[in-house]
C-alpha cells in the first residue's frame, strides 16, 4: 500500500479546527505518515502516570502530547490566517507550496 503526500510538513504552523482544542495554535514537530496524524506541540496533550525506572529517575504524572488527524488541522499563513495548501510550479521547475487565499509561498 502507498502512502499519500501530505500537505503539512513539519515546522508548519497550524490550528486546530475541531475536537477538545479547537482554537488552539501550534507547530508541526512530527508526521505519521502511514496513519496521516501529526504531533502538535501544546495540542492534544495527555496526562501519563510514569513509574519511576533506572532511565527516567524520577516518577509521576507527565504531559505527553499525542497524534491529531490531519483533517482537523488547518495551516495558518502569515498573512491571511487559516487556509488551505495549493501548489505551483517555479520557473525553474520546482513544487512550491503556495497559500490558496493570497498565493503567497508557504
């Protein structure tokens, strides 16, 4: 089975359009590609009950932030906010991420 291309990368700034964070802003510090999820620091973060072990040394209760489907991500431009990710092609041939309300690079 092939993965499909994601439009989000990571470094992205995005913000959460649905769920318990809605709102919430952040940035992209890990794809899973094969399940199309991403890793969103300060969004869906989850309270982890650690014991304490020889490698961690210290126990208790830690944030961990957890996947959020892409579908309910949008990116946010620069300039005109939340929006949708379209593609160009440079003079010299390369893809270009482009935002769909202004056209301005990504």
């Amino acid at each position: 089975m092939t993965v499909p291309k994601l439009k989000l990368k990571k470094g992205d700034r995005v913000v959460v359009l649905s769920g318990k964070d809605i709102g919430k802003e952040g940035e992209i510090t890990r794809v899973i590609r094969e399940r199309d999820m991403v890793i969103v620091d300060g969004v869906n973060v989850a309270k982890k009950h650690q014991r304490a072990t020889s490698a961690t040394m210290q126990g208790g209760i830690i944030d961990k932030d957890m996947p959020i489907h892409i579908s309910n991500l949008a990116l946010l431009c620069a300039s005109c906010g939340k929006t949708r990710v379209g593609y160009r092609f440079d003079a010299d041939g390369t893809k270009l991420r482009v935002c769909k309300k202004c056209g301005k690079d990504v």
